[in-house]
C-alpha cells in the first residue's frame, strides 16, 4: 500500500494558524481539549483534504473507513501543531500519519484475511 504525498495546502495551514492567533488560550496548558476541537478538527479539513488527496481510495481498498482514518490523523495532534508552527515540515508531517495510517491498515487487512480464512474452514464440506 502506498500513499502518497500530496501538495501542501499552504492556505489551510494559514487558515488554522490565524484562528489560532486570535485564540492564544487554545495554546495554554488545559486548553487542549478544546484546542483538539477548535483547532487540530478545526472543521476536520486536515483529515479531509489527506482523504480525497486519493488516500481515502487507497484506504477504502484496505478495509480502512473514513472515521478510522479520522481517528488515525487525530493521534498526531503534536506533529500538527509542529507543522501549523513551522516547526516540522510537511513531509515529517505526512510521514508521520503515512505510517501510522499504514500499521493500522496492515492490522485491519491481517484481520480480514484470518475472518475470511477462518469462514472458509468453518464452511461445511459437500459431497
């Protein structure tokens, strides 16, 4: 499986960082639950956009649904805020969520081969 890196969305990541300018308080400590709404989930475009970049037809392929993947994305909330600060680049970005996407999706095409396995030995023999 692989997925690719799409272009950077240069006018999301200016979108997200403006919101976050004039909400500093979604940035102090104890504020991070309602900075993963407000502004990781800010509308989940992030997820979104990595979803119909051709990654979601690539994942459907796996087993992998839309709110999976959505819950994948939202474990890297750090390498988010890294990349809306400048601080991680886009690719380390992608990579990060690539890989994670990618073990997730392994697991759930393993599963899927042993269900399918175990049905055909279950299957009553014909004569």
């Amino acid at each position: 499986m692989e997925l690719t890196l799409p272009p950077e969305p240069l006018e999301l990541r200016k979108e997200i960082r403006n919101f976050l300018e004039r909400h500093p308080e979604l940035r102090e400590e104890g504020g991070h639950a309602v900075a993963d709404v407000a502004g990781y989930w800010y509308g989940n475009k992030l997820p979104r956009y990595l979803w119909k970049s051709g990654w979601g037809q690539v994942l459907d392929r796996t087993g992998m649904d839309k709110d999976l993947f959505m819950r994948t994305v939202g474990a890297h909330r750090a390498g988010f805020f890294r990349w809306i600060d400048g601080e991680a680049s886009w690719e380390e970005l992608i990579d990060l969520i690539a890989r994670s996407t990618t073990k997730t999706a392994e697991r759930l095409g393993a599963r899927a081969t042993a269900e399918t396995m175990e049905r055909a030995v279950r299957r009553p023999q014909h004569s």
